[in-house]
C-alpha cells in the first residue's frame, strides 16, 4: 500500500469496500478472536512533561503504587479472563527506585497473564531489565507524525519516542505503539504515523479518539463515526499484521461501534482508562458476543 492509497481510504473508497477488505485481512491473519487489555494507573500527576492533549503536568504528583497493590491489581485482571495486563506510569522516565519496583511486580507476577508496561522514555538497559523481569510487551505510542509532534509537546522530541520504540525491540519485548486522532491532526499526519509504526515493524497499534480531558490543552475535533472506521481501515490496511487495538474514545463511534472488529479492529481496552472512565468487562464482554466475534 502506498500513500495515495491510504489517503483514498480516508477520503473516498466506500465504507462497504473498506468493511469487506479488511474482514478479510483480519480473518486471514486473526481469525474471529478479539484481544482485552487492561491498565492500572502506577503513578499519577506530577508530569514534567506538557504534552497538550494530556492533564498529567496539571495535577499533583502522587507516588507509585505500593509492590503489593501492583501485583494484586494484576491477579484481579488475570482472573476475569483479560488478556494482558500494563503497569502505566506518568513522567518522562522513571527513577531507579521506581523501576526496580516495576521489575519486581513484573516477576511476582509471571503465573497471571501477560504484562506489559508502558513507563515513558527508558534507554536499552532499563528496557532490558524490564524484560527480564517478565514484562513481555513495551507500549510507547509516537502520538502523532513527526511533523505535527512540536505542535502538542516542546519538553522532548517525537525522535526520541521513536527510538524508545526501537530500542524496547531492541531489547527483545514485543512493541505496542500508536497515537491519538482528532487533536488537530490532519489525514497526512494520520497517513505519517501509520507509516512510521510500519516502518518501525510494531506488534501491535493502539488507537485513541481524543476525549476532552479537564486541564488539557486541546480542544477536541469532532469525528464523525464514519471518519473514525475509515481512519481504523486505513491503519489496518497499511499494517495487515500487526494487532489493532482501540483504546479510548470508543464512545465516538456510537452505533458504528459494533462495526469496527469488521474493519479490522483485533483488540479492545476495558475497565477504566488513565484519566477518563473506560467501558465495563461485561459490556465488552456483550459486544464481542453480539457481533459474532469470540475472545
């Protein structure tokens, strides 16, 4: 696929082409399985970071989770059938005594399902500590294109998220990574980031739909439900083997909602977000049913 091609998906092939493109790439490379995911916030506020579209620096600092809140959030996770379960983390970086208690909820629990982290900008020895840990997948999104980055952060660089990203492969773990739509963006910046997140061969994107957070600096664009699927097509169709995952702003696509696993959605996020609530496991749970998709 060429850029061309991806900006068609965006602005005219029709949604019922678009639907039936990508249940075919989806069947072939996922089958009728969707994915759940789930995060605990570790450590909120307190970000040195100004990244417009998020609250994080406006808010108190508050410390990290204590070990045993960490591994119990895990267990709970675990038990209700979600299939991996991040450890998130506000900041640029995290200090070594942060990241030792990380790797130590990481190998307390290996027995529960898969953990995954996502803990701002680490070099390759810290990203290796993680992984051998267990933590077996590192989520780092770029956000956006390189272009329109300086436009919703100025304290670091879309360079550097993206040599986090190479360096958490580097390491050995699995790479979840992707960005946020409607603060501002234009389709060529969507078109960029899906392009770089193939270049950088990432295992798995996670899409978010802006929701207004109180204290951010963005003012959310509205997206109607058929940009949102056409915008899904289109990150799909120029990364066919990679997972895509929605994570916040499903309630965006209203009705259409039951439509994206059929334009090529593998995964969803349940229970509560960061910063905003999310959707309940037993709705979740109901949508993958009713739309004749299985966990």
């Amino acid at each position: 696929m060429n850029r061309q091609e991806a900006s068609d998906i965006l602005t005219a092939v029709s949604l019922d082409e678009l639907s039936d493109r990508c249940s075919s790439v989806r069947s072939a490379g996922f089958g009728d399985r969707v994915h759940l995911c789930a995060i605990l916030n570790a450590k909120d506020g307190g970000c040195s970071e100004d990244c417009a579209f998020c609250a994080q620096s406006r808010t108190a600092g508050k410390p990290m989770l204590e070990l045993e809140k960490l591994v119990e959030a895990h267990r709970i996770v675990s038990s209700a059938g979600i299939h991996r379960f991040s450890l998130v983390t506000s900041g640029k970086r995290l200090s070594e005594k942060e990241l030792k208690r990380i790797c130590e909820a990481a190998s307390m629990g290996r027995k529960y399902s898969p953990m995954c982290a996502s803990l701002g900008i680490l070099g390759l020895n810290e990203l290796k500590e993680l992984k051998d840990a267990g933590i077996t997948r590192y989520h780092h999104n770029l956000e956006t294109s390189e272009y329109f980055f300086p436009s919703i952060c100025t304290t670091h660089s879309w360079d550097e998220r993206r040599m986090t990203v190479h360096r958490a492969k580097l390491a050995g773990m699995s790479v979840c990574s992707g960005g946020i739509m409607g603060i501002g963006e234009s389709d060529n910046d969507r078109i960029d980031l899906a392009f770089s997140l193939q270049e950088l061969e990432v295992d798995s994107i996670a899409l978010n739909f802006y929701l207004p957070v109180e204290g951010a600096g963005v003012d959310a664009e509205y997206l109607p439900p058929g940009k949102l699927l056409r915008i899904i097509a289109m990150f799909r169709l120029v990364n066919p083997t990679a997972e895509l995952r929605i994570c916040a702003g499903r309630e965006g696509l209203e009705m259409m909602g039951e439509k994206m696993f059929s334009f090529g959605v593998t995964g969803i996020m349940t229970g509560m977000l960061l910063t905003t609530e999310g959707s309940q496991l037993e709705q979740d749970l109901d949508l993958i049913d009713r739309t004749g998709f299985r966990t």
